[in-house]
C-alpha cells in the first residue's frame, strides 16, 4: 500500500517507520529531511501536524526518503548542513562537517580572542567546505584568512561558502597540498586533514560516499599529519598555535610526531564531549628577541 505523505504528521510517521531500519534516531532524522525540503523548521513541523504538504512535497520526501534508504548521507540530499551555528553548502565533493570538528574552532577562537586585535592571520589547510575558514573569520571581524584545499572541486564549494557568508575580503582560498607552496607566516595553523588510516576507512560508510582524498590518512593515518605539522614549524609566526583535529586512537602518536617539529612547544591533547582524544594543540615556547 502506497504510504500516506499528504500531511505532515502523515509524512514525519512514515518517514520515521521507513527509516527505523538504518537509522540511529530515525524521528531526528525524518523532522530534519522534512524540515529541508520544505523550507521549515523542525518545530513548525511538529506544531502544524495537519498541514497538507501537497504534491511537489509529497514527491520530494518520497525522493528523499528513497536516497537515505540507499544510504546517502542526510546532509548531501539536502545540500546544505549546519556547524558552529552557521548553515554551509555541502556536496559529495566535501566532508559533511561533524560536531567533533566544533572543539577545534572553539580552541582556535578562545586562543586568537587573547591576542592583539590588529593583523592576525590564521590558515585553514584542507578546508573542505570553508567550514573551519568561515566560522573563525565570522566571529573575529579582523582576522584575514588562508584557506586551502587539494581539490578543485571542494574548493568550488568554499568559495560559495565563503560568498554564502560574505566573507570574500577576508578569506583567500588556494588549491594547494595543505601549506605547500603558502607563504607565511601565520598566528593560527587550524586543520582537520585527513586521518583515518587506509584499511580502516575502507570498512567504514562514509567510504561509498564522503570523498575519499579527505579521509585517507595513508597507512597509519598521520601522512598528512606529518607534512601539516613539518610545514607548520616553517610558517608558524612567534608565538602561534596549532590547532590540529586527529582520529581518537592517535593523541600519543601525534603527540611524538610534534615534539620532533616543535621540540620547545607546550603540546597537549584535547578531548571532545566524548572524552576522546580529538585535537592537537601545539604552542611552541617564544622566542627570545
């Protein structure tokens, strides 16, 4: 029999049932979905059960529930995802931006909030979306931004991004590996490169989906890492961070690769809501004038 999608409450109680198989919090996800495609929030959604959704919505849940039952990502059939409080185009040509990656822009915004406001200059290398890029220049008004990534097509997607918030005067995007060929010096080397290592992404489902040149971190995971942080020490201004995201079981071992770059530097690692290991924090010692 042909499910109910003529209403909302009809709508949100099929798509919750259809996805109970694959879905951690199906419920979330069928009021997200809905909310998308018709251009509402959750809580309208919730408050306006008896509301027809018509045709065109009724063919785009439809749509939309079929593509998540394939198991494409819910932030890629709607285009768009939101991370630290900001709403940013995603495409399958970038990584959907996750909560985890929030404590890294927390830690660089807490640190670039206690330096003198005039000319700070930080680096996003691997921007992805711009996510990283956009969210740091958005809250500190006068920070001037380098943003990179390997990729063109990502980089299509940051500049939209970047467009997207109106921050084109202040964020400069590059197709580069990382810090190559970038000029520094900067205040802020900010990054969540790729780190999940070779065997071990490929047993995971974000491989049939999320781009893949943003998640491989080569056999043991820290490849990029090693040359992000060989290319941080040459471009760190005096008295800079950085700010390096990391999978959950690498803290020791990212940890030793910096004390090899950064011998003198305060390194410590910083734990997500979890309690797992999840960034890199490096503040080499100043030196001496």
């Amino acid at each position: 029999m042909k499910p109910d999608l003529t209403t909302v409450g009809a709508g949100l109680a099929a798509a919750r049932s259809r996805l109970a198989a694959t879905s951690d919090h199906p419920g979330l996800d069928a009021q997200t979905l809905l909310a998308g495609l018709t251009g509402t929030s959750r809580a309208w959604l919730l408050a306006h059960p008896d509301e027809k959704l018509g045709p065109q919505a009724s063919a785009r849940l439809e749509l939309g529930l079929r593509r998540l039952e394939d198991g494409l990502p819910l932030p890629y059939i709607l285009g768009e995802w939101e991370f630290y409080g900001l709403r940013f185009e995603v495409t399958p040509d970038v990584l959907i931006p996750r909560p985890e990656t929030e404590l890294l822009v927390e830690a660089g915004l807490g640190w670039l909030k206690s330096l003198p406001a005039a000319g700070r200059r930080a680096a996003d290398p691997g921007t992805g979306s711009g996510c990283i890029a956009v969210s740091l220049a958005a809250a500190v008004p006068d920070l001037q931004m380098v943003a990179t990534d390997i990729s063109p097509m990502a980089l299509r997607v940051a500049e939209r991004n970047v467009d997207r918030h109106g921050l084109k005067e202040r964020i400069c995007l590059s197709q580069a590996d990382l810090l190559s060929g970038i000029t520094g010096p900067f205040d802020l080397i900010c990054s969540n490169p790729p780190y999940i290592p070779t065997k071990t992404l490929r047993s995971l489902p974000v491989f049939a989906h999320e781009p893949t040149l943003a998640l491989d971190g080569g056999p043991d995971g820290l490849a990029c890492i090693r040359k992000l942080l060989v290319q941080s020490a040459e471009r760190l201004a005096d008295g800079g961070l950085v700010l390096v995201e990391i999978e959950a079981r690498q803290g020791a071992h990212a940890a030793a690769l910096a004390r090899e770059c950064f011998p003198d530097a305060e390194i410590s690692i910083l734990k997500d809501l979890a309690g797992l290991d999840r960034v890199l924090r490096i503040e080499p010692a100043v030196r001496q004038r």
